[in-house]
C-alpha cells in the first residue's frame, strides 16, 4: 500500500524502535545501518542524524538514494521509505530539535557522550511502502486533541487580562491535555532571557525566576523559535542549577535568587516558542515524569494552543494602556500602623529585599522603588501602567517590553513574600500598592 | 590471500544467536532495498552463512539478489548494541533445508529473550517475525568482509577477520 504523507506515520519516527537504513556505494556494494534517530521535516521529507563518519554516510554522498524502514512502537506495523539526501544543517531550528532529543535517546540507550550530531541530513520521500505482515491492534486514542486544542484555545478567548490569560492557559493546557507541570515565561529581549510569569504544579511556583536565551529546553526553543521536545531523562539540556551556574560562570547576569521550578524526576519536556505578529513572546513549558510522554501531534497542539496565547498576550497588553485613565487616582487611603517594613534598594542592579529577605530585581525591582518612592513622598498608592512606561526611573529596556507582565511577576512575588506590601489591580491599566505595615526606604549605593 | 573464513567460532556463535539482522541489496540502478531476516545458519566451515526471509516482506530484495548477488547483513544485539555487518557478492536464493524449521523456531525464542531482556513486550518480537514457515525462503552467500558496525567511533572498521 503506497501512502501519500510522512504525517500519517510520525509516531514510528519517535524513536523507539531503531531504523535500518540500506544505502549503496557507487561500486555496487549494499550497506545497512540501525539509525537512533529520523525526524520529520514536513510530509514530504525526513532528516536522519549525522553522528560519526561511515558507511551510510559515505555511500549517501556519492548515491544519495537510501531505503529506510520504520516501524511503529505500537502497530509494529512496517513502513519501507525510498529517500533522496537533499543537504546536511548544521546549525538552525532543525538542528537543534534533533540535538536535544538525541541527547535524550543516548542518554536512554546508555550513548550519552557516544551519540553527538555533526549535522542533520535532510532527504526527501520520494515512496512510502507498507510492508504486509501482521500487526498488533491500535491503542485506543486518548483523546481527539483536535478537540482539545478547540477547547483550549475558546477558553483563553474568554481571558480579560494577562494575569487571568496566563492562569488560564495553565489551567486548560492541564484541562485538556492533561499536562499538570508547565510555566509560561516571557521573553527579555533585551536582556537575551526568559522570566516566568506563571507556573502549575510544582512545589515553588518560581515566578520571577530567569533562563538565558540558547541555554536547556527553554533556552533553545526561544532562541532557535522552533519547539524543543525530549522524550527521555538526560543532563545534557537540564534547565537546573547545573544550567544555571554554567551561565553564571560564563558572566551572564541571571536572577540567582529565585529557583526555577521543575520536576526532580522530569523524564519528558517540551517547550513551545509563544510568538505574534513574528516577535518571540515567550516560551509555554510542560514536562512530565513520563517518557515519551510528548509526541508530534502533542507538539502540534501545544504550537497551536501557543500561538492563540501570543496573540491574546499581544492584544491584551496593548488595550491595557489604552484603556488606562491619563490622571492618577485618588490618595488619602489612610497609613497603616506597626512596625514599618524595610525595604532596601540596592542601587548596583536594582534587587530589593524586604526585611532583609530578597524580594526581586531588574526592571519590576525599579518599578517598586518607584511605587515606594512616591508613595512615601506624596501618600499616592493609585498608579497607571502609562506614567510607569514613561517614568524615566522604571528604565524600561525597549519599546516593546512588556510592562504588564512584570506587574504580574512583581504583584505575584509581593504576594508570595507577604511582607505587608501587594499590588492589586485597580481597574484596567490601573493598579493600587495596599499596605498593610508603614514602610520605610533604605537606599544601599554600590558594594 | 590466506583461506581462513571470515567468521571465526565466537563470531559464528554471535550471528545465530537472538541477534537483529536486516539485509541490504540493491537493484540495477544502484536503489537500495532491505528485508529483515529471521534467523541464521553458518555452515560447519563457517564459510557459508544463509537467512532466512519473507517472500512476502522481500519482493525488491529477493528480485536485487535474483539479478546481482550482492549483498549486506547487519547482526546487532540489542541490549549491548554489539553490531557486526557481513558483505558479500555471490548471494543465491533457495529452499529451507532439514533442520531450518527449527533454527528458525530456535531463533524466535532467542530474538524474543533479547528484547524482553531490555523491556520491549513480547508484541514487538513476535509481530517483527511473525510469518508462516512456508513463506521463508533461505538467502546463502560466501561473506568476504565482516565490519564492526557498533555505534561509536569505531564503526565501519573491518574486523580482524576480515579479508
């Protein structure tokens, strides 16, 4: 039987039953080859890793025609697939989705250090042939996830603003696809990172907690803007403390306080780009103790379910300053009692800690100085998203930074420190610092 | 050139045991094509190696061999990865002989063993080999080279048996 696409047979590219792959050498000499690894491209063409310098590779080179064969870890049933070698990346979106889940398979195969890819060969399907023999009965789908990603994606059109936008995310992506572990993190630009805005499941919630761009799963899907996806537990992309101090020991600036939230036992990750209107937003994140818990049709509903986000994340954030009143509300909420809270600002990179006990730093520490700095000078405690993206202390790094969500990163941290201070939104573009201690300002200059 | 066959005993001994093996042909415009094997005989001056086939499953591989002979066969043993790659120019098809129906039966068993070691179900090996004995038809061929094909650095080196 002759199928027409690679789509219908993506489950027997996962990897869990190896390849074979029959080349020929120009003299005549037949070749075949077990491959760790082939992924899909597009329904007309497959990449195969590149590890080591052989045969298959020899031969593919000077006759680029290769007959590959599949098998599905389910079905057992056999694909046989004529291919034609194209060209060879070694560097890019493609690359980098085959690097990571490699370092997976070695790791899974007991190949950690022995798998590493030199490049990804790219070859079209010219004919794909099942073979005849016996099968084993399909499982049972879990669910249609068509019908999950509608669902998911009407229940985030119903989201007013970001803080309910990415709760709501969270909750529907669990809802509907049954991921319980996921972030969403928003991209600094800027400042070539990640900071989390929101999470589900995990002990810590880790909001505020940071990932450079091209570092672990997360790192990489924002920098290369393509989905990552690792079906195995391997060290190789682990977005943990050993990731982090890497980055620190290379002088990259990194919030060091707050740890990122994840799975000890995370055997399955996948990290989709949140993009609109061609700008990286972000990254939604969703990892599970499970192997191969994600496939290709996951990925293909987690894009999708991204991509709603990232342009309700783009509407949202422009309608929130529009909307807000130009005039600053009304003072006069009169001062709490007690024993004032400490809140020192180191000038050097802008952290606050609050009695003593770090709060956060970079652009939302600058944004609650300034709230704190005003507040103590004039009793104000209403402020507008507008006056902060224009008061020249806030700093913000471009135009296109998104304020919003650093309200909702500082907001959730003051909540989380409940330290008698909290911001709560008063209206659209609006919001209210509510003290429940008097406070006092320390400013530290330099070391 | 020295008359040593290629195999030696301990490499005899690898090939007919619950190891995967695929064979690589190639048709008249140099278009590969591959068929899985269930099972391995050697002959007793282990200069003669035969597997065995699906008619079904090898149209493009059995009608390669029919107009060329040359072929290739990859025994790999999955829980170690341990990887051995036959070649040959005189491969020839032929009927099962006395004795095949249980090598076959035998190499089941032992395919079966090697994967459920390493914690594929018993579905995996069973449908891979699955096929009615009538069907089997036996691939002979005199191998000339033997490369190691384990995955590392040192895959594709010829074998110190090699010729």
């Amino acid at each position: 039987m002759k199928l027409a696409s690679v789509d219908a047979i993506r489950a027997s590219l996962e990897g869990v039953i190896p390849a074979t792959m029959a080349t020929c050498a120009p003299d005549g000499t037949p070749n075949v080859a077990y491959l760790s690894q082939v992924e899909y491209v597009d329904p007309d063409h497959v990449a195969l890793s590149w590890q080591f310098f052989n045969k298959t590779r020899e031969n593919v080179l000077a006759n680029p025609v290769a007959r590959l064969t599949i098998v599905d870890p389910d079905t057992i049933a056999r694909h046989c697939l004529l291919l034609r070698y194209l060209r060879t990346e070694t560097a890019g979106p493609l690359f980098e989705r085959m690097k990571a889940k490699l370092a997976g398979i070695a790791s899974h195969s007991g190949m950690a250090g022995v798998f590493r890819l030199r490049g990804s060969d790219v070859y079209r399907v010219e004919e794909i042939l099942r073979l005849p023999g016996e099968v084993l009965p399909a499982p049972p789908a879990r669910r249609s996830l068509l019908a999950a990603v509608r669902a998911c994606v009407q229940r985030l059109s119903g989201a007013g603003d970001l803080q309910a936008l990415f709760e709501t995310a969270l909750e529907a992506v669990e809802a509907e696809f049954g991921i319980r572990h996921a972030l969403v993190l928003l991209a600094d630009a800027a400042g070539h990172r990640l900071y989390t805005v929101a999470s589900r499941g995990y002990p810590e919630s880790g909001v505020g907690s940071e990932i450079p761009f091209g570092r672990g799963i997360v790192g990489v899907a924002a920098r290369e803007r393509t989905p990552i996806r690792v079906g195995h537990a391997q060290a190789e992309y682990a977005y943990g403390r050993a990731m982090r101090e890497a980055a620190l020991r290379e002088g990259i600036a990194l919030e060091t306080e707050i740890p990122l939230p994840g799975l000890a036992d995370s055997r399955s990750q996948l990290a989709v780009p949140i993009e609109a209107f061609g700008r990286l937003l972000g990254v939604l994140f969703a990892d599970s103790a499970e192997d191969l818990r994600f496939g290709y049709d996951d990925e293909d509903a987690l894009v999708t379910v991204a991509g709603s986000l990232g342009t309700a994340i783009h509407v949202l954030q422009a309608t929130a300053e529009a909307d807000a009143a130009a005039e600053s509300g009304p003072a006069g909420v009169p001062a709490p009692g007690g024993t004032p809270v400490a809140v020192r600002h180191f000038a050097e990179n802008d952290s606050i800690f609050l009695d003593g006990e770090y709060l956060i730093k970079g652009v939302a520490g600058r944004i609650f100085h300034a709230l704190v700095a005003d507040f103590l000078a004039t009793g104000r405690t209403e402020f507008t998203n507008r006056e902060l993206r224009l008061d020249p202390r806030v700093k913000l790094p471009e135009i296109g930074d998104n304020l919003e969500a650093r309200l909702i990163l500082l907001s959730r941290r003051l909540a989380e420190r409940d330290a008698g201070a909290r911001l709560e939104k008063s209206g659209r573009g609006r919001l209210r610092l509510v003290l429940t201690r008097p406070l006092r300002l320390v400013e530290v200059k330099g070391e | 050139m020295t008359n040593d066959p290629v195999l030696d005993a301990e490499l005899a001994a690898f090939c007919q045991s619950g190891v995967s093996i695929t064979a690589g042909t190639r048709g008249a415009g140099l278009v590969p094509n591959a068929t899985r094997a269930l099972g391995c005989r050697v002959s007793a001056d282990r200069r003669r190696v035969t597997v065995f086939i699906l008619a079904a499953q090898s149209e493009g591989a059995m009608a390669d061999i029919g107009a060329n002979g040359a072929i290739a066969v990859v025994f790999s043993y999955p829980p170690t990865h341990r990887t051995v790659q036959l070649k040959a120019g005189d491969a020839v098809l032929g009927a099962l002989e006395a004795g095949d129906a249980e090598r076959i039966a035998r190499y089941r068993e032992a395919f079966r063993e090697s994967l459920v070691g390493i914690g594929y179900g018993r579905g995996l090996p069973d449908t891979l080999l699955a096929g009615p004995l009538e069907d089997c038809v036996a691939v002979s061929f005199t191998p000339s080279a033997a490369f190691v094909q384990t995955p590392g650095p040192g895959a594709g080196k010829p074998l110190g048996g090699a010729r």
